[in-house]
C-alpha cells in the first residue's frame, strides 16, 4: 500500500490509530517503563458486582434518595428479583444493547456503513475500559443509548410517535439525554415549527416528573441541583466540573474555568448548528450527533468513565457516514480525531511514571479535543459544500 493512501482509506486510518494508541496506552506502561509487567486493574473493584444497581434499587425501596418516575418504577419492580438475577439480566441486556447498535441499528440510520469497521469497533468497545467499567458497576448508560439510536431510526423514517417514545424513555432513565432533542430540528420546516415540536416533548417529558406528584418532582430536582453543586471528582469523572476541581488541586485554582469550558463548547455547538442551518443539513448529521454525545459526556457533573463507550459508539456513527476515500490533508485529520478516541479506551490506571499526566488520566480533555476537531472537521465540510455545491448524501435530508 502506498504511504498517501494510508491516510485516505477509513480502514487504514482506523487500523494505525489503533496500533499506536495501543503502544502508548497498553504496552509502554505494561512492559517498557516498568522492570516487571504492569497490569492494573480497569477500576477498584467492589465486594460484589453490580454495586450502582444494587445501590439504585435500594435507595428507591427505602425512599432515601430519588430518581425518575419510570426509573423508580423500573427499580420498584425488579426489586422482587434477587441482586444476582437483576445484576445478570442488565448484564445482558447491555451487552444485546451494543450489539443491536453496532449490528442492526447503525446499517439503517448510515449511508455509509462498513460491517468490517463495525467489527473492529464492536471488538475495540466490549473490551474497552469503559465498557468493563460499565459492567462491572451494573449501569444502564449502554441500554439508554439503544432508546436513543431507536429514536433516531424511527425519526429518519417519519414515524414521530416511536420517536418521541424512544427519546422519552431514554431521559427518563437518564437525565443527560435531553440534549439530543436538537436532533430533532428539521431543516426543511419553519423555525416556529421546530421550535413548537421541541417545546411539545420537552413538556412531555416535564409532565411524566410529576406522575409520582409534586413532593417526588421537588425531591428529584433538589437530589439533581445537589449532585450538581458537589460531584464526586476524582480521574474516572470527565465531566468539566470534575476536570477544574481536580486541576485546582494539581495546580492553580481557576474559579471561572468551568464556566469557560462549558461555554466554548456551547460556541463549538452553536458553529455546528449554524451550519447545518445554512446548508439545510438535517440535525442528526454526524457532526451534529457526535457533538451532542460530548455534550451528554461532559455537561452533568457526575459524568463517570462507563459513559466512554457512548462516544466510541459515536465514532463509529461518524465514520458508517464518512465516504470511504478522501484526500490526504483530511485523512490527516481524521488520524488525529481517531487517536484522540482510541486514547478514551484505556483505564486512567494505566497512566503512570513518565505517563502520569491529568490529560490522559482524566478523559476531559481528550473528549473536549475531539469535540474542537469535529467542529473543525464540520467547518471544512462546509465551505467545501460552498465551494463545489457537492454535498455528500450523509448530510442530505433525503438519508433514510
């Protein structure tokens, strides 16, 4: 193969990314900078495992704490079932969630899909640290991406009442979902219709908070305003307020950092709304899509390393809408946008001696560069759309 057209194939870029990200995150610290081998542990482990869900079901039957009305409903019911059976049915249900994902639902919403690179992916996520991590704790953040996919699949295809459904059940089983809403802005219609579209399931998804009554509502936004003002930080937590508060420990104390970060990346967001508003591009484009999943990863301040592998997931989004063959300066880029990704898939664990950087224990930063690149990448699209009037049929409305 020549050397111009490593950087022009998805598969060659995805291939050498891997292999280098892998030196530097898995060998290096296994076998070279240590005089014995190194293997550390993902995560502590806990006396057992699914600990979250245990956790979860338990502060619902003792009322002690709050989620969701559907998820305390979800939890109400199988907490009849012993800790063993409900930890092994989530078990599998996470591992059917990532499978349909990569398998069923990415060749429907993709105009671009490669079943090889959804392989190597599917291979590269079960094994990730993330998504050992998401496992090991018994989270449900997998299955909450699935609702999310469905609702893309049914949103593509015009069927608004299954969209909206999807979309629902995955915020109430996790709040940070909310931010997709604004893949459901369509460019062909007025902007007033939009709007009264968003603000109709955002209402929707109000209403369904105080099915349990107004005492239950107030409880579960105080228990959300608390988490929010006192986040559990520490290298595992990637969220903005976690990645300032463990700065300041290291470093200098930077008390409007945060509010920085978040609103640089609301500017890279609005960037990629505009555009997608001036070339009429749906708002599920992949750039569009894998800026709301940063979003979703980085704004809540409990935001911890098993939510990893909805970003892996995203990437693969990317790609299964990325033409296969592109010029060399843009292959560049996606080598960089890729490395950024691979580096996520490695426990913050790993880092040690000459790799003991906040940068790579702590993923903020890696997710937020990926974030910049995308913008990047959505502006280049843009102006070369401009430029020759040739707009690839990922970002055309008429995808199904």
């Amino acid at each position: 193969m020549k050397f111009s057209k490593l950087f022009r194939e998805r598969e060659s870029i995805i291939l050498l990314t891997f292999m280098v990200t892998f030196f530097i995150a898995m060998i290096y610290p296994t076998f070279i900078s240590t005089h014995v081998m190194y293997i550390p542990n993902f995560v502590t482990a806990w006396d057992f495992l699914g600990v979250d869900l245990y956790d979860a079901i338990i502060i619902v039957k003792n009322k002690s704490g709050s989620y969701s009305p559907l998820s305390d409903y979800l939890f109400l019911v199988i907490s009849k079932l012993p800790h063993k059976v409900t930890y092994r049915l989530f078990l599998l249900f996470s591992l059917s969630s990532i499978t349909i994902i990569c398998f069923y639902l990415l060749p429907r919403i993709s105009s671009n899909y490669s079943l090889n690179i959804s392989l190597i992916f599917f291979i590269l996520l079960v094994s990730s640290y993330g998504f050992m991590f998401e496992l090991e704790r018994g989270q449900w953040n997998i299955i909450t991406f699935l609702f999310i996919y469905l609702s893309l699949l049914f949103f593509k295809r015009n069927n608004v009442f299954f969209s909206i459904l999807f979309i629902t059940i995955a915020i109430q089983l996790k709040i940070y979902p909310a931010i997709f809403i604004i893949m459901f802005y369509k460019s062909n219609l007025s902007v007033k219709e939009n709007i009264l579209f968003i603000l109709k399931l955002g209402i929707i998804n109000l209403l369904l908070l105080f099915s349990r009554g107004w005492n239950h509502f107030l409880w579960y936004i105080n228990e959300i305003f608390i988490y929010s003002n006192d986040p559990f930080c520490w290298a595992g937590n990637h969220s903005i307020s976690s990645f300032a508060s463990e700065l300041s420990k290291k470093s200098i104390y930077l008390p409007f950092l945060p509010y920085v970060l978040f609103i640089l990346y609301i500017i890279c967001l609005s960037i990629i709304s505009y555009l997608s508003y001036k070339k009429r591009m749906p708002f599920y484009n992949k750039y569009m899509f894998f800026m709301l999943t940063i979003g979703s990863l980085i704004i809540p301040s409990v935001s911890h390393d098993y939510k990893l592998p909805a970003l892996g997931i995203a990437t693969l989004y990317f790609l299964s809408n990325t033409e296969s063959v592109f010029n060399i300066k843009k292959g560049f880029i996606y080598l960089l946008l890729l490395f950024t990704i691979f580096l996520t898939f490695y426990s913050y664990t790993n880092y040690i001696g000459r790799f003991n950087l906040l940068i790579l224990k702590n993923k903020f930063l890696l997710i937020y560069f990926s974030g910049i690149v995308n913008t990047f990448l959505c502006f280049d699209e843009y102006y070369n759309i401009k430029k020759t009037n040739y707009c690839p049929n990922e970002l055309r409305n008429d995808v199904s």
